[in-house]
C-alpha cells in the first residue's frame, strides 16, 4: 500500500500539491497526482476529498468528476491493481491558479491540528481485509456526490469523509476510518432529506 517516498501526513502532501502548481496558470489532475505519488491509494484518495472538502467544490462539474476519479480508483483497488490508471480526458482537467492557491491556503490553516491528531492505531482497520472494505466506503461515498451537486457546497461531507479515509490509509490510523464512518453516516441522513 505505501511505497517509501509516500506522503505520510497532510503537511507532506499539500507541500507536494504546491509544488506541482510550479508557476503554470492552471493546475491539471494529471500535475496533482504525479506530485503525490500514483501509487499510494491512500493519497490519489486524498486528492479528490480535499479538492471537494476546498472552497473548489463551488466549481460547478467538479464533484462529479471527483467522484468519477474516486470510483475508478476504489475500482481498481478492489481488484487488486498496485498502480492505478486514470483516462486522459479526466487526467487533462485542471483548475486555475488562482483559485488552487485559494484551495490549498484554505487547507493549509487545517494542517497543523490535523497532523497532530494522526498516528498508527487501530491498524487492523486500514491494512488486509479492511482494504477493500475502505474501497467500497470510498464507492458508496462516490455514488452521492453527483446529486448533492443541486446543493451549493453540498459535497463538502463527501470530501471530508473521502480526506478522513486517504489520511486513515496514509498514517494507518484506523480512529480516521471510525471517523469517516461517522461522517458517512451524516451523508446519508443529508442525502436523505435532499431526495425525500
């Protein structure tokens, strides 16, 4: 699952997320998920859950294609696949600078309080059978994101139930996974109430 020039917290990740930005005027997927590392699920997993967690999910479009990104990857993952593939078109979609940097400001105030809360506990949850079982959690959160699109930020749970995930499987820390459960549960009664 990790390989050694993974990130192994936040800090490490959004650092390599600001360097992939490099002084282009747009930022692509593709940039973003070279910059942490393609073979590390728990980061590609981030990626997506801290893009729709970002003041970037007001984007219109792209929770939808987070979720098309989270879905192919757990795919994957659920096969067994130790490097996954992402199609061109979805690898060619970008952001712009600006609001990039707005994004990872935003996420880089959190950094500091959530780095301190990581550390391997509870690993059972994020190693072996519980693989997979993350996989499907990451699917199922997948699957709400494109109808709460109808909500101004209304992916923002999904996000952060997606980033608890990637920074449980980054740091091994199976309390982050007990807490995107929880998250997800909160989803689901928010799904429920947008479609009932």
């Amino acid at each position: 699952m990790h390989e050694n020039n993974d990130p192994k917290n936040l800090h490490e990740l959004l650092q390599r997320l600001r360097s992939a930005a490099g002084d282009h005027s747009s930022v692509s997927l593709d940039s973003m998920l070279q910059a942490t590392g393609r073979s590390s699920y728990g980061a590609v997993l981030l990626v997506p859950g801290l893009l729709v967690l970002s003041p970037l999910s007001g984007v219109p479009g792209l929770p939808s294609v987070c979720a098309v990104m989270v879905a192919l990857i757990t795919l994957q993952l659920l096969i067994g696949r130790r490097c996954f593939w992402l199609p061109q078109w979805l690898l060619r979609r970008s952001a712009s600078r600006s609001k990039y940097d707005k994004a990872l400001g935003f996420l880089e105030r959190l950094t500091r309080y959530i780095d301190r809360l990581l550390r391997p506990r509870l690993t059972y949850l994020t190693r072996g059978v519980a693989v997979p079982a993350n996989a499907l959690l990451c699917l199922a959160v997948a699957m709400t994101m494109p109808p709460l699109e109808l909500i101004p930020f209304g992916n923002s749970l999904a996000g952060a139930t997606l980033s608890v995930v990637g920074l449980g499987l980054i740091a091994h820390d199976g309390v982050m996974i007990l807490i995107a459960l929880a998250f997800f549960s909160a989803l689901l009664f928010m799904l429920g109430r947008v479609l009932l």
